[in-house]
C-alpha cells in the first residue's frame, strides 16, 4: 500500500487540506503502506519555495513523516513523453478556440437546452486547417478525448460510485504554452510512483472518473487504483470553509497555542462516527483510526470542540511533554502548579510572567488596609508549599475575612486576575520578596 499527500505551494496549509493529510498518513501508518509527499508545484507562477517549506513545516508540526518526498517541477521531461505518446495515440487532440469563442459555443448550447459541454469540433479540423491556424499565429492547447464509458469504483467513504463521462466535457491536458495541467501529471506521478490508494476530498469525485479514463489509456488495469473521497469541511454555521480559511490556516492554529497532538485527534474523527477523544500518543491515535466510520454528509469543524480537547491535551501532558515550549527556567513546580488552568499554550507564558515576571495589577483603593495588614502578617521562613495555609490561617484570625473577601483581593493584587491557578502552589514559585513587593504596590495603587 502507498498513499500520497500532494498539495499545491501556492499557499498554506489549512485544516481542510491538512485533514486530508491526516487521512492519508493515518491510513498508511494503520496499514503498514508507505506516505509519499508530492508537492505539485507546475503552476510556477502562483508557487514558490516559501509555501513549499512551509507545508513540510506544518506537516512536521502535526507529526506527518514522509517516506518519499517528490516534485513534480522535476519530473517535466517525464510529462513531455507521455504528452507525445498521447498524441501520437490520437487521445490528445490540439483545440485553437479562443475564451471568447468558447463562451459563445457554452451560452447557445444552454439557449437550445443542452448541457454546455464542450462540442469536440476540433476533432473535424484537417492538417490543411490547421496548418492555416498555426500560419496565423494561433497556438493551440489540448483537450483529452474521452471514451464515453462509465466510469465504477467502490469508494472507501462514498460506497459505489460512477461518472458517466458522456457528460463531461473532454478536459483540457496541456495549454497553449505547453504547460501540463494537474489532471494529467497528477496521474502520471501515481501510476509512476506506485500509489495505490488515493484518498481525497469529494470535490474531486468527477476528476477521478477523468483520470481513471486517462489512467487507462496510459495502460492502467480497471481495479488499479482504490478511492476514498472524505466529504467536505464546512464552518460551525455550516457555511463553506473555504471562505473564512485565513483563520484556520494551520500556522495560526500553532501561533494560538493549539497542540498538534490535540489536532490531529480532532481531524482524524471529524465527520466520523466517532467522537473525537484525548490520545496519549500518535501510536492511539492511529491504532483506532477507521477510515470506513467516516460518514458521507458534510462535517463541521466545531473550534469549541477542538479547544475542548486542546484543554484536555494539555492538562494530562506530562512536564517532559511540554518542556520544549516552557519559557528558560521554568521547572515542573511551574507546569504542575499552571497546567490545569491553560486552554492554549500561549497562556504559558502569562503565567510565567505572573510567577517571575512584571504584571500590572487593578485598583483595589476599597482593599488597601486589608492589604497592608496582609504585607504585614506575610510569613518569613520556611517559604515553602506550607507558605500560604500558615498566611491565610492568620488573616483570617486577624481580619475576621473568610471566603471571597479574603482570598480576590489577594489574587487580584498578585496575579493580577480574579481566576487562575491555586495560590498555594504559586506563592512558593513567586519568593517572598516578590510577593511583598506586589501587596505594597496594591497598597500605593
């Protein structure tokens, strides 16, 4: 078994191309297949090497190894002879229409009540016409002339499928300036490269009854390839995706503080009939994945839920799990103290901020007695996990205070929020001299 994972470097990753990453790699590593990453970088001038290191960058983030990588800028000479063979086979045959034309031909076709598919008239056109066209500057571009079979396949996710390719319109191959289109170099690569099972979104579903036509000409057995096609991703609002992408690109996601394990979790079950849940590894995740509980309506990616486990993941990892993102320093004490009251990784660093750091405090004028009377009462030695309990027992000897009255202006006054985590386990990681700092500064504030 092989799988791919072929993205175009003309942008970044989002969560809808990297669930079908996710797919792809799940699917290879349950099954013992091989993943391939292909970037298909023919369009040369919406492509460049930026979004190509960005999505190895991303696809290394989530966790997705590869075990081939290709380009298929490399492999032009390879497209060329098999553009000739086609040609010389007469299922590439060269179109001189221009835009303008074709349009024309498209809106009479739907004036007499026809699909607009594409009438095949350059098939008619002798050598001497051609010639002529060619003498007059024109350059042609080539379509690929179906079979007009049906094209079957039992579809991993969509059950049985088929494209009747009578009605569609042959597809256009190679433009004008002999630049291969992804239809074709894209069944090229997998014949070549021996992918097996290609699992993709389901918009591509009439492509792929294309390119089993075009895979068949190129002498590809029926039964060569197996499909999966995952249904699309819409919004919460179920409204397209692909509108809103720019804030679930995936190099957001990871500015936010989402965890890459959390993600690939989401992803993995998304659309699927099964919840989505916490894994302790990747080795999980994979072990339970079924691309065949992956349902055919449309999924929706619910950001609430994919915070939820994001919480979850971080809150059960361990302090040599999130060592790498602690700031300089930083111990377990911290994590264990903080670990419980983060939803995102970025809040990491607030944190720290709080324990070691500056924070600007509110105004408590009405709280200022009470805390100077606090800065007063603040033990010495040991300062240790005992610090606060021998603290709170004395304020509340000596001011009467018990509850919310006792222990908000506290917070407030060392961290600067009314929430968080237990004082208990800051007061040791913060040292008495900060701490003292902190409640005169209320005081004068």
């Amino acid at each position: 078994m092989k799988v791919r994972f072929a993205p175009s470097p003309t942008g970044h990753l989002h969560v809808g191309n990297a669930r079908l990453a996710v797919a792809n790699w799940l699917f290879a590593q349950r099954h013992g297949g091989q993943f391939l990453l292909r970037m298909d970088d023919t369009d040369t001038q919406r492509g460049n090497k930026a979004y190509e290191e960005a999505i190895r960058r991303d696809l290394e983030w989530l966790g997705l190894s590869w075990d081939e990588y290709a380009r298929q800028s490399e492999r032009l000479a390879r497209y060329e002879e098999v553009i000739e063979h086609l040609k010389a086979t007469g299922r590439l045959y060269p179109c001189f229409e221009s835009e303008l034309e074709l349009k024309y031909k498209r809106e009479q076709r739907l004036r007499a009540g026809k699909p607009p598919l594409y009438d095949r008239s350059m098939l008619k056109m002798t050598d001497e016409q051609r010639a002529r066209a060619e003498a007059n500057g024109k350059v042609p571009y080539w379509r690929f002339k179906l079979s007009g079979a049906t094209r079957h396949w039992q579809d991993l996710v969509m059950g049985d499928c088929h494209v009747k390719l009578t009605a569609v319109s042959d597809p256009v191959l190679v433009r004008a300036d002999g630049s291969i289109l992804y239809t074709l170099a894209s069944v090229i690569d997998d014949l070549d490269m021996g992918i097996t099972h290609i699992l993709r979104g389901e918009d591509h579903v009439t492509n792929t009854g294309v390119q089993l036509d075009i895979a068949e000409a190129l002498g590809a057995k029926e039964g060569h390839f197996t499909f999966g096609h995952l249904p699309l991703l819409l919004g919460q609002d179920g409204g397209k995706l692909s509108k809103r992408l720019g804030g679930l690109a995936l190099s957001t996601l990871r500015n936010d503080g989402i965890e890459p394990r959390a993600l690939v979790a989401y992803l993995a079950r998304l659309g699927s009939s099964d919840d989505p849940q916490v894994a302790s590894s990747m080795d999980e995740i994979v072990k339970s994945y079924d691309i065949s509980h992956v349902s055919r309506s449309a999924a929706r990616f619910d950001v609430p839920q994919l915070l939820g486990l994001n919480r979850r993941v971080l809150h059960g990892m361990s302090y040599e799990d999130i060592r790498p993102q602690l700031p300089e320093g930083a111990d377990e004490a911290f994590w264990l103290a903080i670990r419980g009251n983060i939803d995102l990784s970025v809040e990491i660093a607030h944190w720290w901020a709080v324990v070691k750091g500056h924070i600007v405090a509110p105004s408590q004028p009405e709280e200022a007695d009470f805390l100077r009377e606090a800065a007063r009462l603040l033990p010495e030695e040991p300062w240790d996990n005992t610090v606060w309990k021998r603290w709170i027992d004395l304020l509340k000897v000596e001011t009467g205070r018990k509850g919310k009255a006792l222990f908000l202006p506290l917070r407030l006054a060392l961290t600067g929020e009314d929430a968080g985590p237990e004082l208990a386990a800051l007061l040791p990681l913060m040292g008495r001299e900060r701490v003292l700092l902190r409640l005169r500064d209320a005081v004068q504030h």
